[in-house]
C-alpha cells in the first residue's frame, strides 16, 4: 500500500465485501447469534448458563455456523463452542414460509 488512503479503501472493500457475503449468507440459516466479540449466523444453537465464582459464564454450542470475521478464511464451519462472561443474543431469523 502506497499511502493511508489506499488501506483505508482496502479495509472498506473488505467490510463492504463481508456485508454483502453476510446478506447472502443470512438467506439459509435459523439464528443470528451476538457475542462481545463477534457475531455468527447458525442453524442449531444452544446456551447453556453456568454458575462460577464472580458471575456465571454461557456456553454457546452452534451447528452448521457461518462466522462474522473478515480475516477468516473459512467461515463456515460445521459447529463451534464459544464460552462468554457477557451477554449472548440469540434472534430466530424471519424465513420465507
């Protein structure tokens, strides 16, 4: 990159480029889920609370799960567990039926 305006058009290209594949994405899948690290779309999902010293944490189980991360290079994948001190929001998405 030659300059700041160049990376910041780089960075914007890919923002816009994530939006656009999450918009697609969206289309297929049951769950918008939001943590305070990032977001993910999932057909399956499961919290579970647990109480542990100081607070209670959530364990977030998701299946078949698109990931809301610009620097990953695939971001489907077919479960993942997140562990979350803060809150979990979890949104059925509308669908066509």
């Amino acid at each position: 990159m030659d300059s700041i305006d160049e990376l910041d058009m780089y960075e914007a290209e890919k923002r816009l480029a994530l939006y656009n594949e999450y918009r697609e994405a969206a289309r297929i899948f049951t769950y918008y889920i939001e943590t305070e690290l990032r977001a993910y779309l999932a057909n399956d999902v499961t919290v579970e609370p647990h109480p542990a010293e100081g607070g209670i944490y959530f364990k977030v189980t998701l299946t078949d799960v698109w990931i809301y991360e610009a620097e990953r290079l695939n971001r489907f994948v077919p479960e993942t567990v997140i562990y979350s001190m803060g809150d979990v929001h979890v949104q059925r998405l509308k669908t066509d039926e």
